[in-house]
C-alpha cells in the first residue's frame, strides 16, 4: 500500500496534518497487504468553504484504488482530527466487504 497523494484544500497542508494521515492510514495496511503495491491511497483534507458563520466545518475524503475498483469514502465533522478517524473507519469497512467478495468470486 502507498499514499500517492495528501492533498489540503481551503486550508494549509502541515506537516503535522501529513503526519496524522499517514499514521491513522498505516493502520488500514494489514487488510491491504494481499494486494500489494497494487493498492494505494488518494486522500484530500480541508475545511468545506472559508466563510461559516459558526466555527469551521472540516471534511476528509480517501479514496482507495485497489485491482478492479475504487473505494471512495469521506466525512464531515467540527474537527479535523476527528473527520480523518471517522473516514478511515468508513474505509476500512468497505475494504473488508470488497475483500471479501473479491475472495467469494475467486474461489467460484
């Protein structure tokens, strides 16, 4: 598994910000390990606009390429930290239906 991009949007990208994403993300590497460097991340931050009337309001979208499909999941949430958990989790639990699946179809 590889993370090709980390991208911010409306915001700046920090390097504590990378650091986060990379961390929570290697944690989603043990159930893309069958797949290889087939397998690779796109994941974009940021707030959703520049101008809420109360606080911001941050998003996290990962979008997980793996052979024969691409997963896209995000979220919405006060707080970035928090948006980036909660999306990974998403992820993490399409990944498990893809796989298995993906292993119903290749044992037929």
């Amino acid at each position: 598994m590889k993370i090709t991009k980390i991208q911010g949007t409306n915001m700046e990208m920090t390097e504590a910000i990378r650091n986060y994403v990379e961390s929570k993300l290697s944690k989603l590497e043990p159930k893309l390990e069958r797949f290889g460097e087939a397998a690779s991340l796109e994941v974009e931050v940021g707030k959703t606009t520049n101008h809420h009337n109360k606080g911001d309001v941050f998003r996290c979208e990962i979008h997980v390429i793996l052979p024969g499909k691409t997963i896209q999941v995000d979220d919405v949430q006060d707080d970035l930290y928090q948006a980036i958990v909660n999306a990974r989790d998403k992820a993490d639990r399409e990944i498990v239906e893809y796989k298995e699946s993906f292993d119903g179809r290749r044992r037929d």
